[in-house]
C-alpha cells in the first residue's frame, strides 16, 4: 500500500480534476503516479507539462522510453520499470530490448550511446567526466542530444523518487527494476 495518498477521483481538488480528465483522455487512465502527484496540483502539473515538453523534443518514444527504463533499472524503481515496460511494449519493442534497456544496453549504436550516457549522469549525479561527453560526442550524439539526454534523465528521476519514496501502488504489469 503506498506510503503517500493516491489521490481518488471522489477528493481530487477542481484542479487535479481537471488534469485527470486530461490524462484519461490520453491514456484512458490515471496512473497512480499522478494520483500521488496530485497530493500537490502545482507538482502534477509540472510533471505533466515537462513531459509534454519532451514530447516535443528530437527524440522520439522508443528513446524517451529507452531511457526511463535505463534510469528505473539505476534507481531501482519497479513502479517506472513496469509502467516504461509497458508503454514500450505498446511502442512494438521486443521484450528483450525492453530487458536491454534496463540494464541500460541497446544495439542500436545511437540508443547504446544515449543510455550509457544517462547512466553515467544517474551515477555520477550529473556530475560527468569530460570523458563521457567525449564519448558520447564520438557516437554521434550532438550538444542538444546532451541537454536532452539530462532533461530525460531527470524528469525520470523525479518519477523514479517520488514513486520510492511514496511506494505507489503499481497498476501495470508488473517488472523488476534491477537488470536481469
């Protein structure tokens, strides 16, 4: 049971409400991630809208969920490992790719460069050696695939915490974070 309120339909504040029709209209659901986010309508809305924003990034789904599940696997978040799980499998990727990518392996030369590179930025908490740019440069990966790499990074790192923190119920299928 989660250690924070997943906030219901029945006491969501008008403004969570609000964002919850949105969701469902989406994805015809609320995950319990945003219902836990609800406890603060400002924190919901700000999740919502950073993802929004990275939607409209240069990087397309698979990536995005390529990441997620490489930064879930690093922080142990079974609640992320099983929701990316499942919105990759409806992206159409191969159950092996999504065990790949939470291990934080891909072989697709440019998802291997760009999850190598999140997990060196999960690691060192941003803190990244000029060696890991170099690399990352060196497989193609230009100055704005970097600072999308990081916004990835930490919105999933945002998601990744909060869920530990509040032990969300999970509502999909359920995955192990830790690499197989």
């Amino acid at each position: 049971m989660s250690r924070i309120t997943q906030v219901s339909d029945t006491v969501a504040t008008p403004e969570a409400s609000s964002l919850f029709t949105a969701i469902k209209g989406k994805i015809g659901m609320v995950p319990n991630l945003y219902r836990v986010a609800a406890n603060q309508t400002a924190v919901l809305g700000g999740l919502l809208g950073l993802n929004e924003a990275l939607a409209d990034g240069g990087f397309d789904a698979r990536l995005r969920e390529a990441i997620a599940l490489a930064v879930a696997g690093a922080n142990e978040c079974n609640y992320c490992a099983s929701a990316h799980a499942a919105i990759s499998t409806g992206l159409k990727v191969s159950a092996e790719d999504i065990d790949a990518h939470l291990a934080g392996q891909s072989d697709d030369v440019r998802t291997a460069a760009t999850l190598r590179l999140a997990l060196a930025i999960v690691q060192a908490r941003g803190l990244v050696a000029d060696d890991d740019l170099t690399a990352a440069r060196d497989s193609g990966l230009s100055d704005a695939d970097i600072v999308e790499t990081v916004a990835n990074v930490v919105a999933n790192i945002f998601t990744n915490y909060l869920n530990n923190v509040a032990e969300t119920d999970i509502d999909f299928p359920v995955r192990n974070a830790k690499a197989i």
